[in-house]
C-alpha cells in the first residue's frame, strides 16, 4: 500500500510538466475560439504532450539514483510512469474536451469504462502474475497506456488527421501553463509531501497505516474533483456574459455547495468505524483516526477550486502559482513540526491547516480582481 502511493505521489509530480496544463486552458479559451482556432489549440495541444515528454526523460534521467534513494522507485517504473502520463494526457484532454461540448454521457461512460478495466486489469495481474503493489500499478499502466491511445486516435479524428503546429497556439499555452506548473506541483506537495515525511521520519508500516486512512478521507477528494470537472464549463459561459442576477446567482450555489461538502465531510468522517469494520481489515483499524482530518481537507479543497477558478479564468496563473508555491512551503513545515509533535497524525493535521490556509489566501485574491456579490447585498 505504501509504495502505491509513492507511485502515485511521483506520478502526480511529474504530470504538470507532461502537456504543461494544456488542457487547463482549453477550458478557458474554448468560448472565445472559432471552431477552425479550436483545431490549431488542439494541435498545439498534441505537439506539446509529445515535446515536453520527451524534455521530461532527458531531464531526470541523470538522477535516477537520487529519486531511487528517496521514494524506493526504480528506473524502470520512472519510465514507466513517463510513459503513462504521455498517453494519460490525451485521455485528460479528450475529457474536458467532451466536457466543454456537453456531452455528459460520452464523459461518463468513458470515465466508467477507464475504471472498470484498471480494476480488471489489477485484479488479473496480482491474483495471476504479481501480488505485490507493482501488479497493482501495471493494472493502472495498462489500461492508461491502452485508453490513452483509443482517446489520441479520437482526437487526432476530430482535426481530420492533421497536426499543424502554430507557433502563435504554442507560445499562448506556455504563457499558461508555465506559470501554472508552481501551483500544481505546490498543490502536490500539500497533497502527497506527508507520505514522504512519515516514511522517512516514522516508517513503512505508519505509511501504509496513514495510506488506508487517506484513500477513505479523500472520498471527499473525489466527489469534490468529479463536482468541479463538471461545473467549469458551465460557470466559464456564466463568466463570459455575467449579469448582476448570476454574479448573485453563482454566489448562492457556491455557499450551497460549500455546505454540502463540509455535512458530506461530517458523514464520513462519522461513519468511519463503519466503514473500517465492513471494508478494511481489522489490521488498519487505527488508520481511521486519520480519517476526519483528511475528509475536511478535501472538502476546505473542493471550497478553494470553487473560488480559483475566477483567477483561472482571468488567467492570473502567475498569481495563483505564488500562493500555491508558498502553502506548499509552508505544508513542508507544518509536517515536519507537527509529525514530530503528534506523530503520523500530524500530517494530517498539516494537511487540513495547508488547505485552509490556501482557501482563505485564493477566496480574498479572487474577491479583488473578480467582484462577486458575496456579501449577497440586494
């Protein structure tokens, strides 16, 4: 269990700088672009998967032994997750890309099958070929790699098999997604940093117990994610024509939604002994004290991607990457202090007070350079 989030700690590391967070963009330009712009954003979109996958292996090939030292992953499994992330990005893309048309059950239910065949596959690789966590990654490998290629020959069909690269689309993403690169990787490190930390400070065991805690916290991470990818195509075209009935409109919904993810929170964090004893093997039975801490988290989380997505719209990245930069920092401090105070719980705890601290910085930034009427004043 451990080593699986150790995998997934350095995947999430790694994917901002894979595709340059292309797709973060297409969100925001795809209501301003005709249909002809669209197809050369798409293009430039494939070109920079591919380019920056291929700086991406030049770069960390020279510190293989270091990564080695520090997360226990081998060179063959860095270059397997190279691999994945290159063909899970046109999987990201062609999502947000069905996203933004509206097509809601083509977006479900490949989202449904993505996930159905990763659960087949690692079920037939560790109850077959290998038990240990590595038949649990090549089950996600796989059907990345696989889904992946299906969603690249999808998206290479919508711009007629053509891939005309625009220096002009090239440099617009960049401008983007550069900036943005210090805020996804501090958003990792608030997120993932806390699994390094209990690993080298209080061991592999508290590891794993800390793992099977936050996988059942960050339910919350996945409701709150799912609500997002669905909401910011539809708040973006509020955005683009906003009346004073929607800015207090959107406003409304916001504090609804923030309600439901702090009661949905509550629930689960409640209803942890239940879910521990149906569920969970009675040997992870103390990783439920990790619970709450993590379910707040992601709901203080899912209330911040709520208000960034003004500044994202603006396109204020550089902004949005220097708040994000300094609450990652500032988690660094937090887990080593309060690790070393309370143990693995106190990861938890740096998580929850990171997230918090990123929610009220973002929600007064986006207050300023977007007004909203969160005051509800008539």
């Amino acid at each position: 269990m451990a080593m699986v989030a150790i995998f997934q700690l350095f995947f999430n590391f790694l994917q901002p700088f894979i595709g340059l967070n292309g797709s973060a963009l297409s969100s925001v330009v795809f209501y301003s672009k005709t249909k002809e712009e669209f197809a050369h954003h798409r293009s430039s979109i494939v070109w920079l998967i591919f380019l920056s996958a291929i700086s991406v292996v030049l770069i960390l090939l020279p510190f293989k032994e270091l990564i080695f030292e520090y997360t226990g992953l081998q060179l063959k499994w860095i270059a397997v997750l190279i691999v994945f992330i290159f063909f899970d990005k046109f999987n990201e893309f062609l999502l947000a890309y069905w996203r933004l048309e509206n097509k809601a059950w083509l977006f479900a239910i490949w989202r449904l099958l993505r996930v159905s065949l990763e659960l087949l596959l690692s079920i037939v690789i560790v109850l077959n070929y290998n038990s240990s966590w590595e038949g649990r990654a090549e089950g996600i490998v796989f059907s990345g790699i696989l889904v992946g290629c299906i969603a690249l020959f999808i998206i290479l069909s919508h711009n007629n098999w053509k891939l005309g690269f625009r220096k002009n689309e090239i440099l617009e993403i960049l401008k983007f997604g550069i900036p943005f690169i210090p805020h996804v990787l501090g958003g990792v490190i608030i997120s993932y940093a806390d699994l390094l930390f209990i690993r080298n400070m209080v061991g592999e065991e508290a590891t794993g117990l800390y793992s099977v805690g936050y996988q059942v916290g960050l339910i919350i991470g996945l409701i709150q994610n799912s609500f997002n990818q669905a909401w910011v195509p539809w708040f973006y075209s509020k955005l683009n024509d906003l009346s004073s009935e929607w800015n207090t409109k959107l406003v409304k919904l916001t504090y609804l939604y923030f309600a439901a993810l702090i009661l949905i929170a509550t629930f689960l964090y409640l209803g942890a002994p239940l879910i521990f004893s149906v569920f969970i093997d009675d040997r992870y039975v103390i990783a439920q004290s990790f619970v709450g801490w993590v379910a707040f988290g992601f709901a203080i989380n899912g209330m911040y991607k709520m208000v960034v997505n003004y500044l994202i719209y603006l396109k204020l990245t550089k902004m949005i990457s220097k708040v994000t930069f300094f609450v990652g920092a500032l988690n660094l401090i937090l887990n080593y202090v309060l690790i070393k105070q309370n143990g693995a719980i106190g990861a938890a705890q740096a998580t929850a007070i990171s997230f918090l601290t990123e929610f009220v910085i973002i929600w007064f930034l986006s207050a300023k350079h977007f007004p909203m009427n969160w005051r509800l004043n008539k």
